[in-house]
C-alpha cells in the first residue's frame, strides 16, 4: 500500500512538472517572436553606447589639455606673484629710506630755523629769505590767488 501511495505522489508530482514545463515552453515560445523586435533596441543601445564611450575619450583628452594650460597659468601666476611680491618688498624699503630722509631734512630744517647766524642777525627783515619766510607768506598768498580767481 505503501508503494502504490509512493507511485501516485511521483505520478502527481511528474504531471505538476510537466505542466510547469509546457507553460515555460510557451513564455520562452513568445519572447523567441518578441525577440526579433528587441534587436534594433538593442542595436541602437549599442551605437549609444558606443557613442557615449567615444565622447567620453574626448572629454578625458580635453580635461587634460584644460588640467595641463591651467598647471602653465598656475606657474606664470605663481611667477607673476613673486615678482609682485618683491617689487612691493623693494618699494616699502625704499619708502621707508625715503621716509628717513625727509624727516632727517626735516629735522636739520628744524635746527636751522631755530639757531640764528651772525649773518641772518645783520640782514634786514624785508630781505628775509628760506623756507620760513615763506611758510610764514604762505596763506596771505593763498588767499590772494583765490581772491584772484
């Protein structure tokens, strides 16, 4: 009893599997029909594809190019800097010399103009000349010129 219960099951079991199979049959039937009108998808995918890997070559030569005139202006800058850098290095240093001398001219003026001469002590004060004389004229001067105007 026990075999022809095994022999039923097996007997079930093989009729499941061959109707399984039959509808797989037909499925693969359709898409071998269906397949026909697949191939200009995928012909056209491909010319995509292969367009696409074709522009990207050109893009990566390009972004070289642009990546190698971009390490050249990188330089020349970095060039350009270092002479900037110096030549305003070079103007303080002589701004600061020219700086120094002014106030040494300055200072030296200041000593002028506050130790007389036995020679400015014999000249009358009408014929008074220097840098003084005409700092002390200086604003009745300009007022005349904008009187003038």
């Amino acid at each position: 009893m026990l075999a022809l219960t095994l022999d039923i099951l097996i007997i079930v079991l093989l009729l499941i599997s061959l109707g399984a199979g039959l509808r797989l049959h037909g499925a693969l039937k359709i898409f071998r029909v269906d397949g026909t009108e697949f191939q200009p998808l995928i012909q056209s995918l491909d010319k995509a594809t292969t367009r696409a890997e074709s522009t990207l070559g050109g893009m990566r030569k390009m972004a070289e190019d642009v990546g190698g005139k971009l390490t050249e202006e990188t330089k020349t800058t970095q060039r350009l800097l270092d002479e900037l850098d110096f030549m305003t290095k070079r103007a303080d240093q002589m701004a600061e010399k020219l700086n120094l001398s002014i106030s040494d001219a300055r200072s030296a003026e200041r000593k002028n103009d506050k130790a007389p001469t036995a020679t400015d002590a014999t000249k009358p004060d009408h014929v008074g000349s220097g840098k003084s004389e005409l700092r002390r004229r200086a604003p009745d001067l300009e007022q005349r010129l904008n009187s003038l105007r």
